[in-house]
C-alpha cells in the first residue's frame, strides 16, 4: 500500500489541476485522507477496494457517499455535481472483458467517465476499521465493552470484521428486536427474529452486511443474540440447530439499511480529516435507496 500512496502523492505534484478553487484538494489528496480512515491494508484478501475511476489529478469540492454505486445513485451523484462518488459497495468486484454500455455495470462506467465522476470503493476496509461499520452499528444499539467478533489480521486490536459487546441492562429479544428496527432506515424486509420475543439478552454480536460466515466466531463470543444481514436458510437453520439453550437468538435486517447507518458517520469522519489538513469539500450521504424489495407480504 505505501507504493500506491507514494505513486498517488507523485501524481498529486505532477499533475494538480489549479481550478478547484482554495483549499480544494485533489482526487489524489482526497484518496490519502481516505486512506488514513480506512486502510486498504484491513480489506479482505476477497476483496477489491480503492479507485474504480478518476484522475488523481483532477480537483474534488463535492463528494457523495453511498451504499451502492447503482444508477440511480451515480445519476444522483452527477445531478449534484459530485466530482467522487464513495460506495460501500465495489462496482466491480468480478472480473469483467468488457464495459460496454449495453450493460448495467458498462453503462455505469460510461456514465462515470463521461460526467467526470470519480468512483471509489471503501468496502470491507470500512467494516473492519476503528469507526467503521459494525463500530456505527453497536453504538446505535447502545452496546458497551465493544470488541470485535474477528481481529484483523493486519490491524490494531480494536479493528477487524463484526463487534460484540454488551448492553448496559437486560433486555428482552422483543424489546431489543424493536430498537433495531427503530434505528435502522425503513426498507420493505423489515426485521426478521429467530427466538422468545421474551428471552433476556444482554451480550450482542453485530455485523453490518452479510454476516452468516462468522456463526463460529458468534458461538465462540457466547453472544445471546447475533444481528446481521442476509441470512440464508441453510446456515440459519444450523445456527438454531447447533444454538446452546436457544442462544444465539438471531436478528436478520436488510443488507443495505445495516450498511446505510455508517455513511453520516463516514461523511463526518472524512470532512472531519479534510479540515484539518485545510480542505475546504462538501460532503453529503446519497437520498437513493437502493435496498432491493420493494415491498413484503406476511400473514395476517
């Protein structure tokens, strides 16, 4: 990573652009802020983060962030004149032969370059850094003694993917279910329970996305409920099957409102950094939803 930066900061020198205005920063200057933030060193070695599209040279007053980069969102962006879109979410995470506009992704690219957008992608960096998604995520839910539920392989101790931590009382499994719901953006899916609306809790396991792959780590935390994204029946189902007295009781959410609750916090975060170094950018969190349901039929 100290490679990258250096190849950026040699950029920034040799080809800052003067009409940003003062206290404008480069794209190039930007992506080091971001870079202070949210490492790319704590991404998953699955992952693909950093700049997708963008001239490092190119000067930056207004940055949107967002979950998704779909198109909704990418138009938003340039309607508002962004210079970078921030996604959570990689545009593209597979590799690909091809961009052309006759696909969505293609069209998406196009359009990015065409408008004089910059991409970047914060994806399981954002998760696993101090602040960063599943941080966002126990702090609303008013979780205390907050460690995460997998170290970073190349982190501080604090970091890595998925927190557990306690509440300040016991609650009940209804009580506490009612108070995600009530933080997180409304989408159609709504809050699923796997458990006793009744049952008292007190030790949470968050992560923010989807978060079936660390049943095992949940287990180990001897956490009373696990609240994630996405999840699947087959490991649902298991996670019951192999529960110790019912527990861990699960909370699935939707995928982007778990995510969705770290971007003001992100906003807040870079613009905070910005305005140290003398930056003077307009930070705002996309309007688009871009959970995909729409709405959700359920008994009664």
């Amino acid at each position: 990573m100290e490679a990258v930066n250096t190849a950026v900061a040699e950029d920034v020198v040799a080809d800052k652009e003067s009409d940003g205005g003062p206290g404008t920063p480069t794209l190039g200057e930007l992506l080091l802020a971001v870079e202070e933030l949210w490492p790319e060193s704590l991404a998953e070695n699955w992952d693909e983060v950093g700049l997708v599209a963008g001239r490092p040279g190119a000067p930056v007053s207004k940055v949107m962030l967002a979950v998704d980069p779909t198109l909704e969102t990418i138009e938003e962006a340039i309607a508002w004149g962004a210079q970078l879109l921030v996604t959570h979410h990689p545009l593209l995470l597979k590799g690909v032969n091809s961009v052309a506009a006759t696909t969505a992704k293609g069209l998406a690219v196009h359009r990015l370059i065409e408008s004089g957008t910059a991409l970047l992608t914060v994806h399981t960096n954002g998760d696993s850094a101090v602040g960063g998604v599943s941080d966002v995520l126990a702090d609303a839910f008013g979780l205390d003694n907050v460690v995460p539920l997998t170290p970073a392989a190349q982190g501080l101790p604090e970091e890595g993917i998925g927190r557990v931590g306690e509440l300040p009382e016991l609650m009940t499994l209804g009580d506490f279910a009612a108070r995600v719901f009530e933080v997180l953006p409304a989408v159609a899916g709504g809050v699923r329970v796997s458990g006793e609306r009744d049952a008292l809790i007190r030790k949470v396991a968050v992560c923010g996305g989807a978060g079936d792959s660390l049943f095992d780590a949940v287990r180990a935390s001897q956490a009373d409920v696990y609240v994630t994204a996405d999840l699947r029946h087959h490991p649902a189902s298991e996670a019951r099957e192999s529960a110790i007295n019912g527990r861990p009781y699960l909370i699935d959410v939707s995928h982007f409102a778990s995510e969705w609750l770290w971007l003001p916090a992100a906003a807040e975060a870079l613009g905070n950094v910005l305005a140290d170094q003398g930056y003077d950018v307009e930070i705002r969190v996309a309007d688009t939803n871009s959970d995909p349901w729409d709405f959700i039929l359920t008994p009664g």
